[in-house]
C-alpha cells in the first residue's frame, strides 16, 4: 500500500512541477525560455522511472529496466513528427535522454548509499 502512495505521490510532483513550468511560460518571468521549453520532457523522463523503480521494489534490474520507460518516452518525442498540433524538437530528445542520465545517476547515487549504510 506504501508503495501505491510513493508511485502516486512522485507522478503527482511531476504533473505539479509540469504545471509550474507552464505557468511560468505564461507570465514573464526570469527563467531562460529555452530552459522552460525542454523542462518538461527532463521531467517527465526523470519522474516516470523512478515512479517505476518503485513499482518495481528498487531491485537491482531496475537499471536494465528503467531504459525501457526512457526509450517509450523518446519514441513519444520522435512521434510528434507524425501527430496533428504536437511540436517536435530535437532540444526535447535531448532532454529526454538527460533526464534519464540524471535518473541514472541518481539511482546509482542511492543504491551506493543503502549499501553503505546496511554495512
């Protein structure tokens, strides 16, 4: 049941910090618009596997796993080509991809810290 509330409330972050972002296209604010435009696929691509590394228990195969979420995400953003009032950017792929990285990372960063801190 824990689990539920932790994948609920990472995927409630990522359409929250989703809809910051886009209030903040709206006004005139001090945020690079460049950076304003790509932050949403950063987000999603970091928010959505570790929504998954919890689904999954946060066991090792995650890092195996969690490219495949990162990889639908791309292929999303290769599909705006074809989809009707949808903007593709090369910009979004490579923010997809550095969210993942920073996902990546990330998990490394914590599993190496749980395994010190169960010594």
């Amino acid at each position: 049941m824990i689990k539920w509330l932790y994948i609920f409330g990472i995927l409630i972050l990522a359409v929250y910090l989703d809809h910051e972002v886009d209030m903040l296209r709206k006004i005139e604010s001090d945020f690079n618009p460049f950076i304003l435009s790509v932050l949403p696929s950063f987000i999603a691509s970091f928010f959505l596997p570790l929504a998954y590394c919890i689904f999954k228990g946060g066991k090792q195969n995650v890092l195996k796993e969690a490219p495949q979420v990162i990889m639908g995400l791309f292929i999303y953003e290769i599909s705006q080509i074809f989809i009707f009032e949808a903007t593709f950017d090369y910009y979004d792929l490579i923010s997809t991809l550095l969210g993942g990285l920073f996902f990546t990372i990330v998990f490394y960063i914590f599993k190496s810290f749980k395994s010190t801190l169960s010594l």
